[in-house]
C-alpha cells in the first residue's frame, strides 16, 4: 500500500521546536567574501558530515543558469546547500522544485503576502510578477552516482541589479525590499530559508516528487496560460498544462502536446 500523503498547506513540522529553529544536523558556514558559493561546496564537499549551508557576503565571480554572469549587489543572498544524495541524479534534480517551496515559505514567513510570490519553471520565484530569485543546480560524481550536490540560490533582498542585460521578454529583477519593503540581512534570511528547506526535504525524501509536484503546482506562475519555451534547438508556444512526473514542462500547442526537460521560458 502507498504511504498515505501529508497535507500541502501547511506540512506537518518536522518538530515541536519553532518552524524558523535551524534544523538539526545541518552545517553553516558563513564567509565575507568568496569567488563563488557552488565553488566553494565543490571544494570543502569531501570533508563534510553533512548537508551544509554557504552563505557569502559577496561573490567575485558568481553565476547563473547557463554560466551567465550573476550580478551580486550589497546586501545580496548568495548561498548554497552542498549534500551527498543518494538518489539517482534524474531525482536528486528534482531538488529545485524543493528549494522553490522552500524560497517561497521564506518570503511568505518574511512578508506574510502569499499572493505576491509565485513559482517559474524551473527554478526562478517571481514577485509582484518580477525575478526575486533564482535557483542553480551543480553536481559532481562518477557514472550514475552523484558525489556532492550543490544548490546555489541567490536572492535580491535589497536592490535589483542594475545595469545588466535582459534578453528581450525576459523577466526583469525585482527586490524584495524594494517590492514589499521587508529589510532582511542575509543572515536573517537563511535562518527563514533553512528550516523550510529540511521541511520539504524531509517531505521529498519519504514520500518522493508527488506531494512536492503538487505542492509547486499550486503556487506555478502562469499555469493554464500560454507562454513560450526556448531551447537550445527550437522555440514553442502553447498553454502550460502541467509539470510531470520528472519534473519536466508540459505545454500543449496547436499542433501537439510537448514535453520539455530544459527550457528558457518567456510570458
């Protein structure tokens, strides 16, 4: 018999203790400066215990999807989660809609304006319809067997960059500050971000992607509407029906139904 799901909204606390209390067995390493977070996780993952938070108060050389260049203004998060999974890497990537539940139930317990926040596939948190965060997923193993997982996450909490390039219909960058005017150091941020991230870790992690997949589509940016999804190879245009088991985008266009594992997406 499948194991009986917990309710989405909210989960169930991992604990008694406070839903912000940093969760237990999890590092925190905190530096003032550092060429990247996710190189950083490359580099100190061999000698670690277990699943460690790493958060800069700057980034020399940080960057996004693709290997674009990441902005990394004052009082920016720039943070990584660096893990040893023991999933096959197809599920350790799901993690990104982990950590999108996550960024998302750390700025409702910041601003306590659910409706503002929404998820983009798939790895972006939009507010106010605005980029407030994105997610960057890198990995290291051999074969089928991930060695070290990192999750970069950076967060405009103070300003929205400035000055940097925005492909055409992109979303442009918002700030949280700025949007909401909730001021929140970096600091203060990861002791939101942290305890919800082993929330829905542990959720992941007993009852697989189902109630996560759920979960995200229930906070999805423009689910139902028509967008365009850009790869590498071709562009489509349709109606974003769904998320599917594997994480992948679902769009359906005049001509067919298209499942997309990888995509720039565009409203």
């Amino acid at each position: 018999m499948a194991s009986k799901l917990p309710p989405l909204r909210p989960l169930k606390p991992l604990s008694n203790k406070s839903h912000t209390a940093w969760p237990e067995g999890v590092g925190k390493r905190i530096l003032d400066q550092v060429d990247s977070t996710n190189e950083e996780a490359r580099r100190v993952a061999p000698g670690l215990l277990g699943p460690t938070w790493i958060l800069a108060h700057r980034q020399t050389a940080g960057r996004g999807r693709r290997g674009r260049a990441w902005a990394d203004p004052k009082g920016h998060f720039s943070a990584t989660l660096v893990m040893r999974p023991s999933e096959p890497p197809a599920q350790v990537a799901l993690r990104s809609f982990v950590t999108s539940l996550a960024l998302f139930d750390a700025f409702v317990m910041a601003t306590g304006r659910a409706a503002a926040f929404s998820l983009k596939w798939p790895n972006d948190v939009l507010l106010n319809g605005g980029k407030v965060a994105g997610i960057l997923l890198e990995s290291a193993g051999i074969g089928t067997q991930v060695g070290h997982f990192a999750i970069g996450v950076g967060v405009n909490l103070i300003d929205a960059p400035v000055g940097v390039a925005i492909e055409s219909r992109a979303v442009a960058p918002v700030s949280l500050a700025g949007e909401t005017g909730v001021n929140l150091t970096p600091e203060a941020f990861l002791d939101l971000l942290a305890p919800a991230y082993a929330q829905h870790e542990a959720t992941f992690t007993t009852y697989g992607f189902a109630p996560i997949r759920e979960a995200w589509l229930a906070r999805a940016a423009r689910l139902g509407e028509v967008i365009t999804a850009r790869t590498t190879r071709s562009e489509h245009r349709g109606r974003f029906d769904t998320v599917d088991e594997d994480g992948n985008l679902v769009l359906s266009t005049t001509t067919s139904r298209v499942v997309i594992p990888a995509a720039e997406i565009f409203f």
